[in-house]
C-alpha cells in the first residue's frame, strides 16, 4: 500500500466561533474537516469544563483537518484570521495516510 506524508491540523477554539472559522476554511480552500466537541481541560487560566454549562456558547470545539504539506501555509492563515482574536490553540502534526487522493 502507498503512504503519503500529510499535515494534520487541529484548531481548538471557542464553540460560537465554529462556523466563522469553518467559513474561513472553507474560503481558502479546505473541503474536508472533522467537528469534536471538547469536554474540557486545563490552560494558562486552570481547569475548565462542560459540565454545567447552560448552553453550548460556554465550551470548545476541535477541528481537525488533514491537509497535503503544499496547502499548510493557506489553511494556517485562514485559520489565524479567526483564532488571533479569541482562546483557541492551532497545533500541526506530520501524519501518513493512505488514499491520498482524498487529501
């Protein structure tokens, strides 16, 4: 079977921002992601979690993305355009898939 090298992408940012960066995304290109909720964590301002948030507004959600290496750069400011301005993290990782094509 073929391997190929990609790039995943994983944007962890504050639940109301989910359609504005998935816009963003989409913008630039990127036709293919994954929507996680997140149930919590710790960060620079401790521990937080779902649990007992009244609406969805209160938590986080990540989006992974796996990209061809060539297309990194587009889908990094299309997503910074979003996450600058607001709590989210924006993490890149070499991964191999097969089935390139899709990518």
């Amino acid at each position: 079977m073929e391997m190929k090298d990609a790039k995943r992408v994983e944007i962890t940012i504050e639940a109301p921002l989910e359609t504005r960066l998935t816009d963003a995304l989409e913008e630039a290109g990127v036709t293919g992601y994954t929507i996680l909720p997140v149930m919590g964590g710790s960060g620079r301002s401790g521990r937080w979690s779902r649990e007992g948030q009244v609406s969805r507004a209160g938590g986080m959600v990540q989006i992974i993305c796996i990209i061809r290496p060539d297309r990194l750069d587009t889908l990094l400011e299309a997503a910074f355009s979003v996450v600058e301005r607001h709590i989210g993290v924006i993490s890149v990782t070499d991964c191999t898939v097969l089935r390139a094509e899709r990518f």
